[in-house]
C-alpha cells in the first residue's frame, strides 16, 4: 500500500496536500469534517524578522465511533506564494504535516515547544524553530484540540512535497493496516499542524489555505474505515484558512477638485485604497478634522461660502496611515436677491413699476412674470406698466437666474383702483311750492374714499358735503339746477344735475258765465287758468263730482233735464286750488227778472225780464211779494215813482203752453237817502257809507240772491248812475 502511495505521489503533478486511498466512494452517512483554524492578519512592520504560522489540521465525525483506518489530505493554496521564506529558489510553498509520536495520548495545543517540535520522521524544512510561532489555539484564538490517540503502533505519515509554480498543492498519506483511531461524536481530533514560514517584506501579499474537493483532487481528501475498502470523502466546507501581510494603506483613488460649485448644491469627494485589512477614514478640511465623516465618501449637502476649503482624506489602518491629495472646493455664490418687489396701488391710467435688485457671480438674466406666467420683453431688473388698467391687476414675480440656477422673488401685488363713479343720480319729480322742503340724493361707487361737494348752478355750495342736501321753506331763489361732485383718491365725477322748479299758485283768468240751452240743445263751460302746472281740473254741478269732466272745457253735447243747475271748476295746481265762479245752465221754462241794478239809484230803474225756453206768446204779471195787486204785465217794470223802501218785486209769466214761470228781485233802498253824501250822485262814495251801516248790520239785504250777505251784494249797487 505504501509503494502504492508513493508512486501515486511521484507519478502526479499535485496542487494539493492530501491522504490518499485507491479509492473514494461518497458516504452513505453524515461526512467526516476536515477543518483548518486560523485567519492570520500581519503588519509589514510586524514581522522583524520571520514568524512561523502554525495552522492546525483536525477533523470532526458528527456520528462518532468510527474506526479510522487510512487518511488523505491535500491542501492547495493561492494568493502570493512567492512572499513565503525560500524565494531564492523559485516560488514555491512548503508544507510540513505531522502527528505527535512522542506522546500519542496527549491532548491539547498547550505547549508549543513539546507538542509541536518537528519529529525526526518530519522533513527537515521548513523550520519554524527559534522564531515567533503563531497559531489559533496558542494566540487564544480558537479551542483546544485533542491529538488523536492511536488504537494501535504508531505509523508515522509519508509526506509528498510538491515544488510547482502557484497554485500548488501538497500531498501527505497517513496508512494504518489496523485502525489508527476511533472517532467520538462532535470531538475535534487534531491530525496534524501545517507550519508555514513568514518574513517581512515591504510588499504585502495574501496567502489562502484550503481543502480540496474531490472534483478538484480527485482521492486527494478522504478516509477509510477500517474493516472497508472504499475511500469517503472528506467535507471540506470548514478546511479554510488565510494569512494576510499588510503594509500600510495606499491611496488608489484621489480625490479631485470641486469647482465652481453653487451655493446649496451637494458635493462629494471619494477616497479609496485598495490596501487589505480593515481601513479607516477620516476626512479633514484644511488639515481638520470633519467630525463625522469617516467613509470613504465625503458627501457635503446644501453647501455655503463657508464650505469652500481644501479636502483632504486621512487613510489608516493597524498598519499606519496615509493622507490623500488636497482636493479644492471652490463655491460660486449665485444669485442673492437684495431687494423684493414692493406691492403697488394705483389709479387707472397711471404708471405701475415693480423692481429687484440681486447680486451674484457671472451672468444673471431676468424674466418678469404675471400670475406665474412670463410677460413678453420684461427681461430687465425693473418693469413697468405706463397705462395701467383693470386687467393689469395680478401678482407680479420676477425669476432671476444665473450660473447657480433660478431663483423667483416673493409676488408684489398689484392692485389698480378706478376713479369714483355714480351709481345713484340725484332728481326730483315736479316743482315744489313756496315753503317746502326738496331732498336730493347721490350715491357713489369707489375702491377708497368718497367725498362730496353739492353744486348749485355749478357753483359749490357751503357747507354742502354730504350725499344728500336738504333745501328746506324754499323761496323763489332755490329755483335752480343741483349736481354733486364725487371725489376719491383716483379723480373725481359729477353727477347729472337735477333741477329744482319753485311753482306758483294757479289762478283762474276767464270763466264762461250763465248759459242757456233748452233741452237737445248743447251748452259749453270754459274756465282758462294762470299759473306753474302740472294743473287739473274737476267740474263740478251743484257742488257734486261731474264724472270724467276733467278739462278746462266742460261740453254737454245734449242738454237734459238732470243738467240744469250751477256748474263750477276746481283747478288745481301743484300748490293750491281755486274755484271758478257758478255759472247756471238754464235749460227749463224759466222767468228772469233783469236789471242794470238792484240799488235804486237817483234814476228810475227799470226792472227787465228774460224767458227761457218757454213756448212763444208770453203774457207777464209784476207784482210786491206779498201783496197781489198787479203793478205791471209788460215785459218790462219802470220803478216810477222809485220805491222809498227796499222793496221785493215778483214777476211771473205764462207762456202759450200755459206754464207758469216766476222770478223775484228786491231793490234796496238806502234807509237814509238814496244819496247818502248829497253829492247828487249814487257812487262809490255812497257805497262807503252804506258799508259802515252793513257791518253793524243796520241793512239787511242779498242783493245778488245767492243766499248769502256779502261784499258781493254791496257792489251791486248802481254806483256809476248820474242823476
């Protein structure tokens, strides 16, 4: 079996170190574990002169009890062999896998010096003696582990040391024809210790031991159970272990110049080294440390004019430090706004003007804009609106932008007022009589404040500055046109002018006197009417309403017998009403008794008479009320001898119809002469003195037979008889 092994070694190119069997045959249960420790971490300036690195080499049966009759090992390593002691030869790496013989039933990793000096059957080199050793279970970095105790005579390992350019591998065979242990559950067995020489050298290098698989090194990691024939492979995921030679950290990438960086932008400056171990950074600015920034990226958000500085990246390790270029950060300011625009009120028509004013580095352009959205050409630090008009009104920005980008001011509002305007006209309806009062009303729209002057004639009026103006017991001279004048802050507005008209009484000129018309016949009434209208009138019969006679002519197309009677005519004007005098409708069988006067005068007065619509042949009959004689039956009666008395005459008349008509009259008689004054002449200086006996009531008479005693009857007198 032996002679096998070693011409299996001979005959291969090995990359790896294993105990070989013919065969290998996978298990039909769990898998013996093969299991490296240590992960070794060295500084350049460490090692002063060379350090041997023990790496264990156990194995871990996970059901336990099973006789161990053959193993093969074999480790490969990668990384860089040719850092390793012994360079002068090649690159090459040396392993050196043994057992302990001097005391198999020793336990533990404990005593470097007994437990693990080279045994005689070892090859010679490398030897680790005399320098510092290192491995996991002396450095406290791992548990202690069993050396495996031999059931039988101790057969020391044959071991095969491969020389090849990396990778390479080493081979060593450990053959028992009896079972070279039993194995306990989960108790890690040592099998043997790879020693590997270090030294220092300024370049660092990584070196990476292994297990092989079975499809890499095929028979190259296996056992054999005694009693069997075939080889199991051994579970190799735990046969892993590193040495690590660092020097001190390299900057690999720099960090580089930031420039021209605007204000509130973010910056990054990145360092890397691609030297191994566990790396710190630390960056500084202008030699200061930054606290907190310790990755290898450097990330400054929104940054300021304060952030400008020199960056520099301060690299370490436990192999020292390194510190990377200075990287610049220069910071272009941008654009500062100075001054905002200003909100601005103002009257239709006048100048609106919005400006800013900023301050920045490089060019910086301007764009004015209304309610957000740009106004074609306002492209400067100011813009106006020279007319401005309702639909100017709006939110006024301006977006100012530079190298750092845009910026957009706070909105200034614009709001454009318009001048007063009246929205109520002052007027009146009609005239106003003497003594009323006239209120005349304005009333204004405006965006600020009214004030308001009354005009008369377009003259101010003291004192007049209210809305309304009261012109109270109006006189002739408050005829004339009023207006007001509204002002605001944006101008001012006068209102129509309402005219005030003082109206004077109304007055009747003309009035149509007695009418006779008989039946079928028609008769007309007029009245005609002085003075300020509008003016109505209303015709009255016998005092009573005439319906729908409300003009100044009454016509009664055909006299009946209902319309006899007296008729008057209210007029009516703005400030009074008067009366026209009653003037009779004779429309029946009538007698009237006519004279030139009722006052017997120094003449003989003859009494007259008057039939209407009576049938011809007329006989008449004059007669003293209240005595039955006959003094007369013409139509006419002289009064001769004149009567001495006030004396009451009747005449009655009979036409050819046989109807009888009668009318009387009295004559006054002055009871003291009928010349009071002797002045032989019945006047008006007659009528004086007969006036002051009327008013003491020594006469008693009703001249006019209207039913009352009045002036009216005093002038009835023949005043203007000569004698």
């Amino acid at each position: 079996m032996k002679d096998i092994v070693r011409h299996l070694l001979r005959g291969s190119r090995i990359y790896l170190v294993c105990l070989l069997f013919a065969t290998l045959a996978m298990p039909a249960s769990a898998q013996i574990r093969l299991i490296m420790r240590g992960d070794f971490q060295f500084c350049v300036s460490e090692i002063t002169n060379q350090r041997c690195v023990q790496i264990p080499v156990s194995m871990v049966d996970p059901v336990g009890g099973t006789p161990i009759r053959l193993i093969s090992m074999t480790v490969k390593m990668g990384g860089n062999a040719d850092e390793l002691v012994g360079r002068s030869s090649g690159n090459y790496w040396v392993t050196n896998f043994r057992q302990s013989t001097s005391n198999p039933t020793l336990t533990g990793i404990t005593n470097p010096p007994t437990d693990l000096s080279n045994p005689s059957d070892s090859p010679s080199s490398p030897d680790c003696s005399g320098v510092d050793t290192v491995n996991p279970a002396t450095e406290g970095q791992g548990p202690l582990i069993d050396f495996v105790t031999y059931s039988g005579a101790s057969i020391p390992p044959e071991v095969a040391n491969s020389i090849s350019n990396p990778p390479g591998g080493r081979r060593i065979v450990w053959i028992g024809f009896d079972t070279l242990f039993t194995t306990t559950q989960n108790e890690e067995v040592l099998l043997a210790v790879l020693e590997l020489p270090i030294t220092a050298n300024p370049n660092a290098f990584s070196l990476s031991i292994s297990g092989t698989t079975d499809a890499e090194t095929p028979g190259g990691n296996g056992y054999q159970v005694a009693g069997e024939s075939e080889i199991t492979p051994f579970d190799v995921t735990e046969a892993q272990a590193s040495i690590v030679v660092t020097g001190p950290p390299t900057v690999s990438t720099q960090p580089t110049d930031q420039t021209n960086i605007c204000t509130g932008d973010t910056v990054q400056f990145t360092a890397a080294s691609n030297t191994g171990g566990t790396l710190n950074y630390q960056w500084q600015k202008d030699t200061v440390d930054i606290p907190g920034a310790t990755s290898a990226t450097l990330t400054l958000n929104n940054v300021t004019a304060a952030s400008a500085g020199s960056y520099r990246c301060r690299i370490s390790s436990d192999c020292g430090s390194v510190n990377s270029n200075p990287a610049l950060l220069t910071i272009q300011p941008g654009v500062t706004l100075n001054q905002q625009p200003a909100n601005a009120d103002v009257c239709e028509g006048n100048a609106a003007t919005f400006t800013v004013d900023a301050s920045g580095d490089g060019a910086i352009s301007y764009q004015w804009l209304l309610n957000g959205s740009p106004i074609g050409g306002a492209t400067a630090t100011s813009y106006t609106i020279n007319t401005t008009a309702q639909g100017d009104e709006g939110t006024y920005a301006c977006r100012i932008t530079s190298d750092c980008g845009t910026i957009t001011s706070a909105g200034a509002t614009l709001n454009v007022a318009v001048g007063p305007a009246v929205t109520t006209q002052p007027s009146v309806t009609g005239g106003f009589c003497l003594g009323a009062t006239a209120t005349l009303t304005v009333a204004g729209s405006t965006e600020s404040t009214l004030s308001y002057q009354w005009l008369k004639d377009n003259n101010p009026m003291d004192g007049e500055t209210a809305a309304t103006l009261t012109l109270s017991n109006l006189s002739a001279g408050d005829a004339a046109d009023y207006a007001c004048r509204l002002t605001d802050s944006c101008g001012q507005v006068t209102s129509n002018a309402a005219t005030v008209v003082i109206s004077g009484d109304v007055s009747i000129t003309t009035a149509s006197g007695d009418v006779e018309a008989c039946p079928g016949e028609s008769a007309t009434f007029t009245v005609t009417a002085a003075g300020d209208g509008p003016i109505t009138y209303q015709w009255r019969l016998d005092g009573d309403i005439v319906p729908g006679a409300t003009n100044a002519t009454l016509n009664i197309a055909t006299v009946g017998a209902g319309d006899a009677g007296v008729y008057t005519c209210d007029v009516i004007g703005p400030c009074n009403q008067v009366t026209s005098a009653g003037a009779r409708l004779f429309s029946t069988f009538e007698a009237l008794i006519t004279a030139p006067s009722l006052s017997q005068g120094l003449e003989v007065l003859v009494l007259g008479s008057d039939v209407i619509c009576g049938a011809p042949e007329y006989s008449y009959s004059w007669t003293v009320v209240g005595d039955a004689a006959v003094i007369g039956a013409n139509a006419t009666l002289a009064l001769d001898p004149a009567p001495q008395a006030t004396t009451a005459y009747q005449l009655t008349v009979t036409d050819g119809g046989a109807n009888e008509a009668s009318d009387q009259v009295t004559v006054l008689v002055n009871d003291i002469s009928l010349d009071p004054d002797g002045d032989g002449n019945n006047d008006l200086d007659d009528l004086y003195l007969l006036c002051e006996e009327w008013s003491q009531g020594n006469l008693n008479f009703d001249v006019d037979q209207d039913g009352f005693m009045r002036v009216l009857d005093i002038i009835h007198f023949n005043w203007g008889a000569q004698p």
